[in-house]
C-alpha cells in the first residue's frame, strides 16, 4: 500500500509502541493480582502461607505475557479504527482477557504442572490485567492523540462527493480534530461547485488517480450514495492503482435495511429484510432488566424527584408533571411522563411544534432540568408500568409520526420494540431538532442489532454525556 512516510512510521510506531504497552500490563497485571491477594488475604501466617512469594510465580510471566498477545491480535485489538469508543474499547478487552486467562491457566497447568497458587489467583488476575491493560491503553490513546494534534502521523484524506453526504462528512472531521484527519480537498463532477464547507473542489471523478498521486493521499472517502455499481468500481479502480484506502459511504438502503436474509423459492434466489422484533427469552430478559432498574431508580432517586417537583412549583403554577401522548409498541398511544419545564400554555398558539433552542416557552428551572435531563426521570414510571423501555428508540408525538411515516423508508419499523428512555440515536447526539432521518438509521441499527451489552453501553454513554450534550434543550 502507497503511504507517505510519515503516514507509514505513525502506524509501524503506533502498534509497535501499543503491543509494548500491552507486554508490560499483562506482566503488571500478574503482580498486581499477587499484591491484591496478599492486601485481601486475612494476617496471618497460616492463610498467608496459601500463595508462594511473587518469585515463585515467575516461570508464569512468560506463560501469561506470550498467550495474552496471540489472544489480542486475533481479536483485532492490534488493528482497530482510532475512533473506537472507550466504552467500545473496554468491551473488547474484557472479552479478550476473559479468553486469554483461561488459556493462560490452561496452559501454565499443562508447562507448569509444579506451580502451586491458590485458587482465586485466576479471579484477581483478570480484574488486574483488565485494570492495567485498559489504563495504559487509555494513556497510550491520550498520547497519540497529543501527536497527532501537533501534527505527526495526520492521515491526509480526499471526499469524492460535495453533495449532502460529503459535507456532512467534512463537519464531522472538523469537529473531531483528535483524529488526526487533514482534508485535503474535495472531487465533484457538478458543474460550478468549487467549494464546500470551506474546502475546495480539487476536480471531477476522472481526475481521483491523478490528484491522490499528486497530493500524496492516505485514504479516500466515496461520499456518494446514490452511485451506480459502474461508477464506484470506476473510482475504486483508481485509487486502487494508487494504493490507498479506501472508505465507502454505504447507500440508504444499507443504512436503514441493515442485515438482509436470503433464501430460495424453487432454486430462485429471494432476498428480504430481517425480522427485528425481540421474542422469547431475548424479550424477557429485556424486561427483567427494565423492571429491576427502574424500580431501584425510582427508589434511589425520589428524594431527587421529591425536591425537582417542589422547585417546579414554587417556580409556577400548575402541575409538575406534564403528561403527553406519545406512539410507543407497535404504534400504540400511550401517556409519558415528564417533569413540566414549560408553561402551562406553551402551545395554545402554535400547536404541536419541536422544542427549539433558546425556546421562549421554557421556564427558568425548566431550562435547567432540560439541559440536564431531570425532565426525563418521572419516565422511570413508564418503564415499570411496561410502556416504555429504558433502552429504546425515542417516542414521538402522533402528528410527528404521521408525517415521518410518509417520508422516511420503514420508519415505522421501530415501533416493533419498545420506545425507551434513552437510545442510540441519543446516545450518538442526535436528540433535539436534528435530523429525523439521521435518528432512523440509529434505531433502526439499534432493533436489528440488540444486545444487552449493546444497552449497558447506551445507558453508560448517556450517563457519561450528563450536561455535556449540547443538543439538549
């Protein structure tokens, strides 16, 4: 593959640097286990007595640093996107590390078969090499980061497509300059456009091969969705004489149909969308979850919901709950509910219209509990009642819903699950007066992939965006 030089030392430095880092964990890890033992372990000689001194564990060093980086690179810790999430990221690693100390005392049982150790060691060594391996890979991320804002190892990339899509891609980049992504420019076959978003057209998509040549081009993103198969095997073709990388925008069909099945009718080939619903034990588990955290919640938090709903009084007339109808399961109305942060009248003129930022209608507190999202707490009841989950595309007014329907492909299919208090649309920033369109193609992700992982990682994104979401109002 053609890469710059400096593009080719980032990566040879950075993996080389991060697989060091992960040799010093895994053997950090081991010690630590040691230490946590003896810090748990009951004073006294007897009980002490039950794990051989650190020296004595060493032959398991070797054992444990040598099956550890085999499990990592099979499981593509070692060639990962720069973007990945630290809750993303911390997931890989535990199913990683749980793997590989199994492996770990499997082997050292076989080539150690001396080694004596007590049996809560394998416990305490996967929490320590998870600690250990998860902070210097943070720090190893933070660092790099660091590099790349001060301009070593920048990935230089080139847009085929100024339209919608390749704008959109521009604004992201720009927003993200952590990821050491240098636009250089744009290709576009529409006559006149010579700019967007503040970065030139460079030339049509007959001249790709010669401009990544030219502009010695790392990676190459195909903002196109609406290409015939021709036209991106045309510009694949280009960029793969040149040899870079190449990214592809996938077409709204994608996007929005996710997991396609296929089967045969008779030897014909038939091709159809994925059933999403959750059934069975999925479904059960799904609520069992629901039910035991919203009623903790709503114990643990009512003194909170006491005090917010006192404040809102004090603050104005009225109640201080505001009960709406919203489309949840299957389409089905049903009453949410919601700490009030506007007056009591703030529709009686201009009917059913999305909350805007800055928007006149909210009270004083109100403002506060939307940009904290305290509003969102009395749907806890929803959650216990079997209305709403806690992880779920967000509900929608009727007249909202009649309308996307008409507009967007298969938006109704994610009222086959639950409407939730947060989801992965939410989680990702699309909340507010953002895209509708944009939301669909991350509930619809959200319902054809779901996992309770994946909903533990909503739930700890949300919590982690707190007040920091800035289309919260």
């Amino acid at each position: 593959m053609r890469l710059g030089h400096s593009t080719r030392r980032r990566i040879w430095l950075e993996r080389i640097s991060l697989v060091a880092l992960d040799g010093a964990a895994f053997a950090a890890g081991l010690r630590m286990a040691h230490d946590l033992y003896l810090g748990l372990a009951p004073l006294s000689p007897a009980s002490m007595g039950a794990l051989p001194p650190f020296e004595a564990l060493a032959p398991l060093l070797p054992v444990q640093v040598l099956t550890l980086w085999p499990v990592f690179f099979f499981s593509r810790l070692y060639h990962q996107p720069r973007f990945v999430s630290r809750v993303d990221l911390a997931a890989r690693l535990l199913r990683a590390i749980s793997l590989g100390i199994i492996l770990v005392f499997a082997a050292a049982s076989l080539l150690l078969p001396d080694l004596a150790y007590p049996r809560i060691l394998p416990y305490l060594d996967w929490i320590a090499c998870f600690v250990a391996v998860l902070g210097l890979r943070l720090f190893h991320r933070q660092a790099w980061t660091s590099l790349r804002l001060l301009g070593f190892g920048r990935t230089r990339i080139l847009i085929v497509g100024a339209g919608a899509v390749g704008q959109d891609l521009v604004g992201r980049i720009h927003r993200q300059p952590t990821l050491g992504y240098d636009v250089v420019g744009l290709v576009d076959d529409t006559p006149g456009r010579s700019r967007a978003r503040g970065v030139p057209v460079l030339g049509g998509s007959d001249q790709l091969g010669a401009l990544v040549e030219r502009l010695d081009v790392d990676e190459v993103m195909v903002a196109l969705p609406e290409a015939t198969r021709a036209e991106l095997l045309g510009l694949i073709n280009q960029c793969q004489v040149e040899g870079v990388s190449i990214r592809i925008f996938p077409d709204v069909f994608q996007m929005i149909a996710g997991e396609v099945q296929i089967s045969a009718l008779d030897g014909l080939p038939l091709m159809s969308v994925r059933d999403v619903s959750l059934r069975g034990w999925r479904l059960t588990l799904k609520r069992s979850v629901d039910l035991l955290l919203s009623a903790t919640a709503l114990v643990v938090l009512s003194p909170l919901m006491l005090l917010t709903a006192v404040l809102i009084k004090l603050e104005s007339r009225g109640s201080a709950f505001f009960v709406q109808e919203r489309m949840g399961l299957d389409a089905r109305p049903f009453p949410m509910i919601k700490f009030r942060s506007m007056r009591l009248d703030a529709e009686a003129h201009t009917g059913a219209v999305w909350a805007q930022r800055d928007d006149p209608r909210r009270t004083r507190f109100g403002q506060f509990l939307r940009r904290s999202n305290l509003d969102e707490l009395p749907q806890l009841i929803n959650v216990l009642l079997g209305h709403m989950s806690i992880v779920g595309p967000r509900p929608e007014r009727p007249e909202f819903v009649a309308e996307f329907q008409r507009l967007i492909p298969r938006y109704m299919e994610r009222h086959r699950e639950k409407a939730g208090i947060t989801g992965w649309a939410q989680a990702n920033g699309l909340r507010g007066n953002t895209s509708i369109e944009e939301r669909t193609k991350y509930d619809l992700y959200y319902v054809e992939n779901w996992s309770l992982l994946l909903d533990f990682k909503i739930m700890l994104k949300t919590l982690l965006a707190g007040f920091r979401d800035p289309n919260a109002y």
